[in-house]
C-alpha cells in the first residue's frame, strides 16, 4: 500500500441545518425559526415584547445585520428564502 493514502484521513463533509428562513418583506424581515436551537435562542435571547408574524420574528431592516452576526456567533445559520 501507497504510505500516502495510509496517512490520509477520510474527510466527511460537515452537514448543518438551516436554523432560520429570512423573508424581506420590504420594511420588515421575517426570520422563521427551523430547528429547535433557533427557536430556543429566541426564547432565550429575544425579548417578550418583540413583534412576531406566527412562529416568525418580525424584524426592522436596520437590525437585520446585527441579527445575523448575533445568530453567527451563537452557530446558528440563516438563509434568505
């Protein structure tokens, strides 16, 4: 047998789930939560008075960045539908 491929390690690719589905909805976003750590971060994180559409957390543009970076550092990943 070749030492190279004795010596390299089988890579499996890392599969993550989508967590939320952002919907612009012109002045506002929608972030719907898909996974049982999306919706605990927003029980956890987002305050009772916050606005929601259904299960969704309706958001104002100008927070929709600083939502992202937030979901990011907690590894949470959001894709826009």
């Amino acid at each position: 047998m070749n030492s190279v491929n004795e010596s390299r390690q089988e890579v499996q690719p890392v599969r993550r789930s989508i967590d939320f589905v952002l919907r612009d909805q012109r002045t506002i976003w929608l972030f719907t939560p898909l996974t049982p750590a999306a919706s605990q971060f927003l029980s956890e994180n987002i305050k009772e008075a916050a606005q929601y559409f259904g299960d969704s957390l309706a958001v104002e543009h100008r927070y929709v960045e600083g939502l992202l970076l937030v979901l990011a550092e907690h590894g949470l990943r959001a894709v826009r539908s």
